[in-house]
C-alpha cells in the first residue's frame, strides 16, 4: 500500500535564505536589501545609487548566492525534527526552486543539516512539477508546504486534491509577503514548526481514519 507523500519547499520553510542573502548583499555586493513592502522586485537597491536593481539583476544576485554561499543557510527552527519525525509516517521529498545545476548540492547541503531527502528542481509555478511527482510516487494521499502564494495557487489549479499548508519561518518577511490561506489557495497558515507539525500529522491521521 502506498505511504502519503510530504513535499515541502527549501527556503524559509526549512532554510533560511533571505537573513544570509541579505548580509551577503550588504556586506560583499553594495547592495542593501529591505523586503518591508512584500515586493521582492523593489526589495534590492544599490547603495551608491538608491536605485532599485533591476530584474536581470536581481536574478544574478540570486544565481550568485546560490552558487557560493549555501553553506551560510541555516536551518529553521524545528524544520529538521518536524521532517524526520513526519518521515516515520509518510515519503517527505523537497521541491526547491533552483537551477537544476544545483540539485545535488541542496540535497547534500540538507543531508549535513540531518535531513536525508529526494530534492527536485524546479523553475516557475510549482503545480506542473507536484502533478510529476504525484505520478512517480502515487500516494495514498499528499501534502504540500511552501512560503510564497503564488505556489499554493499553482498547486491549488493542477492538483486541487493536494492539503496545502502556507508556511513562512523567517520573521523578517513572514507578515510582508501574500497570505495564501486567506486567498484561499491554502488550507492553512502556520510559521512555527512546534505548531505546523501537529497540524501536518493531524491531516496524515485524518486521511488515515
């Protein structure tokens, strides 16, 4: 019988990016990083100038931080243990969105964090890459944890079946950015593992029953 599949996302659900990503901007690349209105895109400006960086830009800083400096990306809080512990119950995979260059290195960078997972790549909405993996896995049942809205909503219109839990660990932009429980795409919104693991064990049971 197939077991329930957990996929949870990388950044500010198990890592954190966005605190290492901005020391780095402000102390290598004279950049400064303010991310108070929720929009990423008018988050990054040069020091020099008080200009914001441009698109092209911003994804350079990006594929820059991501190809040196992941070893400055810590875990959140209680991420590591919620994930072993829900992997006695269900298959727990990460999809990340990343090159695909970079798939080995988060599962490595992961693994040194204790948590020994399948990682996937993706780029752009993450509804099409869930329906793949839906299909390789064919679980009893599915459950989706991601920080960004526009993903649940994704997911939401592919795979409608999939629980869905809007989850942000990284205060600095944890109130800034979209709920996707309130726009309805999700099924709930917890930033604090201690509070999202019992919630995620909880639907598991439920299915269970």
């Amino acid at each position: 019988m197939s077991r329930p599949l957990i996929i949870s996302d990388c950044d500010e659900v198990i890592l954190h990016m966005v605190a290492p990503f901005k020391v780095w901007l402000e102390e290598t690349q004279g950049v400064e990083f303010n991310l108070g209105t929720g929009d990423f895109s008018k988050a990054l400006r040069w020091r020099e100038t008080g200009e914001f960086l441009a698109p092209e830009e911003i994804w350079k800083k990006l594929g820059g931080f991501f190809a040196t400096e992941m070893d400055s990306q810590s875990p959140i809080a209680g991420s590591i243990h919620a994930l072993n512990t829900l992997a006695e119950e269900a298959d727990v995979v990460v999809l990340t969105n990343l090159v695909d260059a970079n798939r080995e290195k988060r599962a490595e960078q992961l693994a040194a964090h204790g948590l020994h997972a399948k990682v996937y790549t993706n780029q752009g909405p993450k509804g099409p890459a869930m329906a793949k993996i839906i299909e390789e896995f064919r679980p009893s049942r599915a459950l989706f944890i991601d920080d960004l809205a526009q993903h649940h909503a994704s997911v939401k219109e592919v795979t409608p079946h999939v629980k869905r839990l809007h989850f942000c660990g990284e205060p600095m932009i944890s109130s800034a950015i979209p709920c996707a429980h309130k726009a309805g795409h999700a099924h709930a919104r917890i930033d604090i593992w201690d509070e999202a693991l019992p919630w995620l064990s909880q639907q598991l049971k439920e299915d269970a029953a």
